[in-house]
C-alpha cells in the first residue's frame, strides 16, 4: 500500500525525519511517500501557520489522488486541514494529534500531553474536545522550544522535553504520555527510555492505524459531511481548486 505522509510545514530537513520514523515503523509492503506543501510557513506554531497549512495539506491530498495513494496522514500535531483533507478522498486520513489520543486511550485510563510552545496548546484542548478525548486527558504541557529547534538544536530541545515528561510522570497522576509535535517522530524509543512510562508519538501510531484501516477494507465515508465537496468555481490564486 502506498501510504502518503504530509508534513504541513514546510521544513524538508523536518520531512524527511517524518519519513524515516515511518518507514522504520511500517509493515512490509507498506511504502511511505513523504511530502510538503509548495507553499506555506516553515514551521506551524499558532493559529495563522495553521490556517494557511490547510490549505497546503489539500493541494497534497489532491497530488495523492493523483499518483494513487491508499491512505494518507497529516503529521503536524494540530491536524490542520484533516476534515476538508477528508473530503477529497475514499481513501483514510489519520491525523497525528488524533491517532495519538486514540491510541493513548488505548494503553491509560489518563495521559497528557508534551508540546513545543504553550501558545499551541490550546490547538491541542480544542482537538481534545473536539474528538472526545478532553476527560482522558489530565494536562498539556509544553517544553517551551520553537518547532525548528527540534530540527537545529537536537539534544538542548529533547533535554527540554525528558524534563517536561518527567515533571507529567511526577505531577500528572497518568499512565502514559503523547508527544505534541510531527518533529519528535524519532524520538519516542529514547524519551520512554529516560522516563519510563509509555509515550505515545502520532506518526508512528497514525502508520499502524492506518495499515489497520486499509486492512480492514475501510476509507473515509462519503454518506454525509465527509462527502467529496460540491463542484463550484474558486477564484484567483485558488482558481486552480475549481471542481
Ligand atoms: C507540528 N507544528 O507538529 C506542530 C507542533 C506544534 O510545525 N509541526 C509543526 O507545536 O503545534
């Protein structure tokens, strides 16, 4: 199956990492694709990169339907653009921040949450809610590093975030942790090893999800609002997006 992994930032260095956790994860015969956007913000870490990420995580899912591709994932943790990404395929699309929580609801009655800048947490509360998991989790806290700094000053960053987990292990009262950040794809295994509880990384487990989804012969529906948007014409720089 080709599975197509969009990063919505536009940081290759940030991609390409994405990309390696996955197909280290995935099963035999899975093949990850992984993209960017053309256009959009280098990293996503407030409400506007997010908007304008959307509509990049689209043009990708329109390039997939394209080249064929059986499932896809949005690997930035506020899932921008998942519902409308949703729209313009049969085929599933997992979003991480969701397939984090499911799966985390999964392993622990409670968990929280590990994010870069608290400013995005409140991305995260509303996600939460939105997909009914705001009563599993006990807290969202955040390491307080740029996105980038995942990607430029590796070791200070995760330094940041073992701390962080570790004060959730110790205050939180959880069974288990869901890193906040498409950029900490690789870094499960050594962040569990230092803290000792399970932690939980979206793109790895919206891989399986999604092996699971195609396994078992199922897409996204289009009985109802995830039906394939009405044909109408979009103008100027979004002329191109006319159906
Ligand atoms: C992400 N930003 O997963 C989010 C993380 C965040 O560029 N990739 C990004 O901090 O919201």
């Amino acid at each position: 199956m080709r599975l197509h992994l969009i990063n919505p930032n536009t940081s290759t260095g940030m991609t390409t990492r994405i990309g390696e956790s996955a197909s280290r994860i995935a099963a035999p015969g899975t093949r990850i694709v992984a993209t960017q956007p053309d256009s959009g913000p280098v990293s996503i870490e407030g409400h506007f990169d997010e908007a304008i990420s959307a509509v990049g995580v689209t043009e990708e899912i329109a390039k997939g339907e394209r080249d064929g591709s059986d499932a896809y994932i949005t690997a930035c943790f506020g899932d921008p653009g998942l519902m409308a990404a949703r729209e313009l395929t049969r085929a599933p699309v997992l979003g991480i921040a969701e397939a984090g929580f499911h799966v985390a609801s999964l392993i622990s009655t409670r968990f929280s949450i590990v994010t870069t800048l608290s400013r995005t947490g409140i991305i995260a509360e509303h996600l939460l809610q939105a997909y009914g998991f705001a009563h599993h989790c006990r807290r969202i806290r955040a390491a307080e590093i740029p996105v980038l700094d995942l990607e430029d000053n590796g070791d200070a960053a995760l330094t940041r975030v073992i701390e962080t987990c570790r004060r959730a292990r110790d205050e939180d009262g959880i069974g288990a942790i869901v890193l906040g950040c498409g950029g900490m794809a690789d870094l499960r295994a050594t962040i569990e090893e230092a803290v000792g509880i399970p932690i939980v990384e979206g793109v790895t487990a919206a891989v399986k999800l999604a092996e699971a989804l195609v396994g078992l012969g199922l897409g996204t529906s289009k009985h109802g609002d995830l039906a394939f948007p009405r044909p109408k014409s979009f103008t100027g720089h979004f002329a191109h997006l006319s159906r």
